[in-house]
C-alpha cells in the first residue's frame, strides 16, 4: 500500500503524530506491533505504574491518619481485583485511542515493520493473520519505535522470578523479599509499591546515590522516608552475580554494604533502557544512529535520510511520554513546512514516589557542571500551612535563578504531589518569567502551590512565612 506518512510506533510519540497528521489533512498510516496502542507508556510504563502507586499513596495515607486518631483495620490485599482494576484503565485509555484513530481515519496495521529503503516499510505479521499488503511505500516516516529495558545477559536467568519493569508491573505475587537492582526512578517506583503491599524490599545503586544525576536536596527527603518504607539501601554497591536457587535468587554483590551474599524471593533488573533502534533494517536508508543507539535527528526531528523523521525515546533523552508527543507534533509540523524547532527550554521530569520529585529547566547540578553562577532560592514546607494540615512538611521547593537578568532557569520540587506541582515552573520557564514575575502572581492559599511563590519571595527577601531578610532587595 501507498500512504503519505507512515507513523512507525502507536506510543505516545507515535499516536499524538499520527493524530495530529491526520487532523492537518495528511493521509496516515500507522504500524504497530502491538494489538492496542499506547506503546509503552501505556500498557507497560507510565499509566500502569502510577495505577499502582495510586494504591501504595493512598494506603500510606490511609496508614497516616492513625496521627489523627482515625485506624483502620490492616489491609486486604486482592491482587487479581488490583490486576483487572489496573486492566480496566489500560482497556479504558487503549479503547480511546483506538476510536480516535479510527475517527479520524488513520489506518492502523498490526505488524512488525522494518525498512526496505528510504521510502518503503516491509510488513511481517505478529498475530498469525495475514496481511493485507506487506508492504508500505510512503513520502515520509516518523520513527517512533520507542525503547526497551537494558539487558544484562549475564543476569538472564530463565526464571519468572527475575524481572524487568514490565514483569513486575504484571503483579504476578507479591514477594517476601524484593531486591530492585538500579536506584533510578522507575526501580524505586516499582519498589515503592512493592513495600506497600508488604513485600521486604531492598535497593541496590552503583552510584553513591538514589537517583543519580538529580539534585542531592531534592533526593534527601526522599531517601529518609524510603529508609522507613525498604528494608535496605545499598549506595556504592553492585550486583555480580544471580543465581536460581529454586524458590530463591541467591545475589552476590561487590561493595558498601554487611553481606555479600543474600537470597531474594524475586528480583527486579532496573538499570535504564535502550533505544529500539537495532533490527529495523535502517542500515538501507540514511539513517545516522549514535553511539548509544539513538536516531541522530535535528531540532525538527529529521534524520539524515530526507523522507525519514524520529521521535520519542529512540531519538535521544530523555526518555520521557510528554518530550515524545511534543516532538511528534513538532515533526508533523515541520513536514506540513512550518517554522517550528524542538527547542524546550524546560521539559519536567517526574519521580512519582512518596514524597515526589519533580524538576524543570537548569538543575543546581548541571549550572555547576557547565560552570555557570545561579542563585538558588529554598522554601521548606515546614513553613506552608497546607504542607502542615496534611502533616507532609519533608517537602521542599527551589528557584535556580540568573543572578544578573533574574530570570527564573529551573525549579525543583520534592513533596507530596509535586508532580502536579512543577507544571507553573515550566510554564514560568518557557515564557522566561522573572522571579518577580513568579512573586506577583497570586497563589491561592492554601496550597503546595503556593511555595512556589513562596520560594520567590526568598530570592527577593520578600517571603512572608521565613524570615529571610535579603542584601539584595532593589534588584526586585
Ligand atoms: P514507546 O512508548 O516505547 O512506543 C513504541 C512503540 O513502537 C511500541 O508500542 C512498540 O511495540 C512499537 N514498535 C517498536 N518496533 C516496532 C516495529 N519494528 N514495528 C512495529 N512497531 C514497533 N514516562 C513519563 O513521561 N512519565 C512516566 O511516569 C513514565 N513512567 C514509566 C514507567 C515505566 C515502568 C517505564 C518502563 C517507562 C516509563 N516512562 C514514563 C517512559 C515512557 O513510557 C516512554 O518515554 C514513552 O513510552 C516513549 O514513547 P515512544 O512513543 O517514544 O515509544
């Protein structure tokens, strides 16, 4: 078959092009290994794993009010109701994206691609069906193929009892003891809900801490409260070895830490993901891919082959849902010829523990790693009223602000909900607010969204609620 754009991919890169394509007047054809799209934000990420934690959060919550004289009986725990409730929101979302595809007429091929030349996809089938047409000629493709957890073939045990995220998020039990392998964000969210349901986790990180690269401020709080949640935090350490003991997995392990050999009743691999760019037969077109495996693209998300764009996590960091839609809308409509370029001055990024992380724009991290002189502006939640009513003062807000322009650079948060919390900074970032900017709205109180004015007014010695007197006052 002949379409205009080919769309490679049906996750949140690939849809929100493929959609928005159509909704320009392009004829789409969209191909997906998959049976429903959503890729795997949907069926094995973002949506079910915050479907889970939804579950943890308010059984915490639940646990808290215990300081507020109201108890509840321990939980029960039905994991097949908590397996087919979290399907339910999966079917619910896939459903949705599968009639606004077909209102808007994109055709939607269940196969596996790979690409002949520039300009045509060979289709194999993955259901056992035949095809109609097994193969696709188009103008243009958007890649968007996505990513895959990192495998580390010394690690590969046949067992069930050695899982990746997607293992894990089948809920196939819940273990006695969980060891999480990888102190980022996707093994810590997994371990979270993991610990809520009862299940000993521990944690294992090479680096010398939890969420590396993010800033240490922002981890702190996170790392105390995660202390009561696992049973262990093992910084500086690393596993070497695995192996199937039957109704274990005995773990030896190298480095900080009392015992080097422990056994595990299940064991979660966790240490980042790989672009899906190997087997797509892109070495017959212009593609250029990198070193680490990512489609080499420019700030329209073109490739170096003319009818060939990428988009999402197998065009480059940071793997994240909302970056992948963007650039699929910016691909679409550069193809449709507009001025448009992927150049974010801010893209957030959410760990959705308990406290939350959440930052956007320059960390502290990075303005000391490219040598640049930032102010830093803090406002602890021990001092928002809201942040005491719902007794989670451990949060904390920041500014990372220009010292001479006062522009507003980035913003980290850690608290309940900060998640919910970051969207204002990346607005404030994106338009190039000042931090006067940021004082002079008004928040309403009261609410976490306040600290984010609150912390402002620090960096002007303004703030209310902290006595914060500042030298340099005038430049507000
Ligand atoms: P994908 O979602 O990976 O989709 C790619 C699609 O391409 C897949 O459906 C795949 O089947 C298909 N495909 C691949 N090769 C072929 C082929 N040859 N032929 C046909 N089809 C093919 N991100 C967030 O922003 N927020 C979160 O909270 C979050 N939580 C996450 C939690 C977990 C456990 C995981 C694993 C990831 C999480 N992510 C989160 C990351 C997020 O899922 C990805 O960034 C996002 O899915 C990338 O979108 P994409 O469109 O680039 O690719």
């Amino acid at each position: 078959m002949n379409t205009q754009l080919c769309v490679l991919g049906g996750g949140p890169g690939g849809y929100a092009a493929a959609f928005l394509a159509a909704d320009l007047g392009l004829q789409v054809t969209l191909v997906e290994l998959e049976s429903r799209l959503g890729g795997v934000c949907l069926l094995r990420g973002c949506i079910p794993s915050k479907a889970l934690l939804h579950v943890a959060k308010t059984m915490a919550e639940a646990r808290h009010l215990s300081d507020w004289g109201v108890a509840f009986p321990p939980p029960q725990i039905d994991l097949d109701a908590m397996r087919a409730r979290k399907e339910k929101v999966l079917a619910t979302l896939t459903g949705g994206l599968k009639q606004l595809s077909e209102k808007r007429r994109v055709t939607v091929i269940r196969a596996r691609a790979t690409f002949e030349s520039s300009q045509t996809l060979k289709l194999e089938a993955v259901d056992g069906k035949p095809l109609a047409d097994d193969r696709v000629t188009f103008e243009h493709c958007i890649v968007a193929t996505g990513s895959s957890p990192t495998r580390i073939p010394a690690f590969d045990l046949p067992t069930p009892q050695v899982m990746d995220s997607s293992g894990a998020l089948e809920l196939p039990d819940v273990p006695e003891s969980l060891l999480v392998v990888g102190g980022g964000y996707i093994g810590l969210e997994m371990g979270t809900v993991y610990a809520a349901l009862g299940s000993k986790v521990s944690v294992v990180e090479v680096t010398d801490g939890l969420l590396p690269g993010v800033d240490r401020d922002l981890v702190r709080p996170l790392h105390k409260r995660l202390q009561g949640q696992f049973e262990a935090i093992y910084l500086n350490a690393k596993v070497v070895s695995l192996a199937d003991q039957n109704e274990a997995i005995e773990v030896t392990f190298e480095g900080d830490l009392p015992q080097k050999v422990r056994r595990f009743s299940r064991v979660l691999l966790s240490v980042g993901r790989r672009p899906n760019s190997a087997g797509l037969g892109l070495e017959k077109t212009k593609v250029e891919i990198d070193g680490q495996g990512f489609l080499v693209v420019d700030p329209q998300r073109r490739t170096a082959d003319p009818h060939i764009l990428a988009i999402g996590d197998v065009a480059g960091q940071p793997m994240l849902a909302h970056k992948a839609s963007h650039e699929g809308k910016i691909a679409v409509e550069a193809l449709l010829g507009q001025p448009v370029a992927f150049q974010p001055r801010a893209i957030p990024a959410v760990v959705f523990t308990d406290p939350e992380i959440a930052w956007a724009g320059l960390t502290e991290n990075e303005a000391k790693s490219q040598g640049r002189k930032v102010d830093v502006a803090q406002f602890p939640w021990a001092a928002s009223g809201r942040a005491q009513a719902i007794g989670r003062t451990e949060g904390m807000t920041k500014w990372v602000v220009d010292p001479d322009t006062q522009r507003v650079l980035g913003c980290g948060i850690v608290g309940f909900a900060a998640g919910d919390l970051i969207s204002e900074a990346v607005l404030a970032i994106e338009m190039g607010c000042s931090i006067r900017d940021v004082v002079e709205t008004i928040h309403p109180h009261p609410t976490l969204g306040e600290t984010l004015g609150a912390a402002a007014e620090v960096q002007l010695g303004l703030a209310t609620d902290l006595y914060r007197p500042k030298k340099n006052r005038e430049r507000g």
